[in-house]
C-alpha cells in the first residue's frame, strides 16, 4: 500500500439478495451463472410490442433494431402486506414495489433467525437507481392531451369526436392521483424501504449511469468506515426496459443488430438491455466477526475515477478506468497480480470493450514484471443482458 494511501476498514459482505431474468433470487442466480445460461428473450408483450415498434432498419424513426433483452418473470406483490392500499399500486412504480421484496430478502439473509430483533436505527439504504422510471413516461405522456386535440382538428375532425377520441387515448395512461409524485421518484425506491422496514439511518440513491451500483457501494463502504452506519443495504435496481429505453440505446446505436450479446468477442456487435435488482449487505468486518455473522466475501478496497475531457461525454477512456483500478488494488493493498478473475462490464460495445481492455492492459502489464500471469476475465451480461443501474 502507497504511503499516499489511507488505510481503510475492511467490509464484509453478510447477506445477499437479486431478482434477474430467469431465477427469484440469489441462489437462483447464482446456478444460471454456474450453467452458462442464455436469460435473452424476445420482448414480452407486456413491456411492448414487436410489431409496433421493431425496424431492422437502424435509421427508420421512431423505431428500433432490436427486439430482444433480459427480462424479470412476473412477480407477485402482496400490496396490503407492504402497506400499500391497491388504489395507491396503478401509481406506483414497479422498481419501488420490486425494491422492498428484495430488500426484506438481503435483510433476512443478513440476520437470519434474528430478523425481528435487529437494531434497525442504524441500518442505511443506498442503491444505484437512475432519475428516469417506467411510470414517469405514462404520466408525462397523459398530458400530451392538447397535442392530440391540435393534430385532430387540424385533420378535420369533429370536435365531439375529436374528445372523445383523445379521452379514449388518455384512459391507456394512469390517472394522477396522490401517490403518482412519489410514485414516480427513483429517490423513493429507497426512501419506502426505508419506510416500510423502519430503517432509521441513511436513505439515498445515486445515479452514476452504468456505474450506479458501484458508487452506491462505494458510498456504503464510506458509510460504514466514517462509522455512521452499522449495517447498509447498497446495490442496484433497474426494472427499465420499455420502448423509450430501447429508443434511447438504438439510437445511440448502442444495441447488438444480432441479437446477442457478446463482451470481449471479435464478433461483438453491441449490447443487450437487461432489467433487475441486486443488493447486499454490508457491515464493518470486524462487526460481522464479532457477531458470527456468515460471510460471503470481504472488501477490502473500492477505487473510483473520471475520464476527464475526452472526445465526448460518453466516450470511455482506458487511462480513466485504469485509475479505478490502480485506486482500488492501492486502498485493499494487494497487487494486480495477485488477481485472478475479474468480472468486467463487459457490455459487447466495440467502443467500451476496447477501451475497458485497455484499461485492465494497462494496470496488468505495470504489475506483471517478468512474470506471466493468467487471469479470467468475463461479464454476465452475455446471460441477462446490461441492467444499466443494477
């Protein structure tokens, strides 16, 4: 460790908990990750439909190349279980109703036998959501009411026509009602775990875009080490796969023509969205030790890092993402190689895979000296697709 470099409290890892295309929970997830399974899908009809907004065309407007992602199998949600009145769910996004059943889920994995008498004062709640949700677009698209009634009377409508036309319109959106403004809200997401787990300490989320369940973990570890929190909830929930998301990837062009997506290949030819949530819990190792909690796995270091100015706002840069990593082997105090699987993001991008390649080149070839070293490098978004926020 560099004399430049604070030491840190070790992190542990005590409890586990996701919801990704194909399995209802962490163990699920886990077998399909061991099998190799394919989790990509045609899009169901019930996020949108293929023959309404699918062109293979990736110029025609208003539509998008692909017409294939990773998607959550539907889930039962008790709404009086949760304290939520059913006239209150049409308003409610489905990533805050999601949230709360994997929240409980790492909470239990966390305590175990003794759920119902942990100290819940000082357990945190902070998650990688980004602002924009699924329900957002309803709502705003409901008040595009006095766009419709124009366009119908400039083609010569009848005006008891063209209102009833636009209300018949308008009744595929949610009404607003109370509950719609925090409704809508990624903020929400962990403000109603907090909420309906009686949490009392720190709620947020963080929107860092692909990286949000990182700096949501990053933020946890602060958490902890500053010893304001005992025990925080941190990961990422993304249940965004409707049209608008595919719009905004398929005219980046970010999204794979083929179909599939394949991180580090020479077949790569872009990405595949996928949706989920993925939490853990986390608490200060010596804690987790002392209080025999199980442990799945120990952090020991979190490095983080901008690309500065580069070609574009978005345009990844392998110095950048080389300085997360340098930063993190730095705080845990172990060298680049002594490291021999590393889960990438991977997202099948020309653009990201290269630079991201480059990036682990970089540190790897610093630390390697004269000896050969073998490391595993893979992504499971070549199974579920790229969850953004999760």
């Amino acid at each position: 460790m560099s004399d430049s470099t604070p030491p840190t409290l070790a992190v542990a890892v005590v409890g586990v908990s996701a919801l990704f295309p194909g399995s209802s929970d962490a163990q699920g997830f886990w077998r399909d990750i061991l099998a190799g399974k394919d989790l990509l899908s045609d899009v169901p009809n019930s996020h949108w439909r293929i023959d309404d907004y699918y062109d293979a065309d990736p110029n025609a407007p208003d539509k998008t190349y692909a017409k294939r992602g990773g998607f959550l199998n539907p889930i039962d949600f008790d709404a009086l279980d949760w304290g939520v009145p059913p006239a209150m769910m049409p308003a409610t996004d489905t990533s805050q109703m999601l949230a709360l059943i994997v929240a409980r889920a790492v909470l239990e994995d966390a305590a175990r036998e003794q759920f119902e008498q942990i100290d819940r004062s000082r357990i945190s709640v902070i998650l990688g959501v980004t602002s924009a949700q699924e329900l957002l677009f309803s709502m705003v698209s409901r008040l595009q009411r006095p766009v419709w009634v124009k366009a119908l009377r400039e083609a010569g409508i009848s005006e008891d026509e063209v209102q009833t036309a636009c209300q018949r319109i308008a009744d595929h959106y949610v009404p607003w009602q109370e509950a719609s403004f925090p409704g809508l809200l990624g903020n929400v997401v962990a403000g109603r775990i907090a909420n309906r787990l009686n949490l009392g300490g720190t709620n947020c989320v963080t929107d860092a875009a692909c990286a949000s369940s990182f700096s949501a973990v990053s933020m946890a570890v602060n958490e902890l080490q500053l010893g304001h929190s005992d025990l925080v909830i941190a990961g990422g929930v993304d249940t965004l796969n409707d049209i608008f998301m595919y719009m905004c990837f398929s005219k980046t062009p970010a999204l794979s023509p083929s179909g599939d997506c394949r991180p580090f290949s020479d077949q790569a030819d872009g990405t595949m969205l996928g949706e989920g949530l993925g939490m853990v819990a986390l608490k200060r190792l010596a804690d987790a030790e002392r209080d025999g909690d199980r442990i799945y796995a120990v952090l020991r270091g979190v490095g983080t890092s901008s690309d500065g100015r580069s070609k574009s706002v978005y345009a990844p840069v392998s110095a950048g993402q080389a300085n997360a990593l340098r930063r993190a082997y730095a705080q845990a105090g172990f060298g680049a190689d002594s490291i021999e699987l590393v889960e990438a993001h991977g997202t099948g991008t020309k653009a990201g895979d290269v630079a991201e390649f480059g990036g682990l080149e970089m540190v790897y070839r610093e630390a390697d000296g004269e000896r050969q070293q073998w490391c595993a490098l893979g992504s499971v978004k070549s199974q579920i697709g790229h969850t953004k926020a999760a």
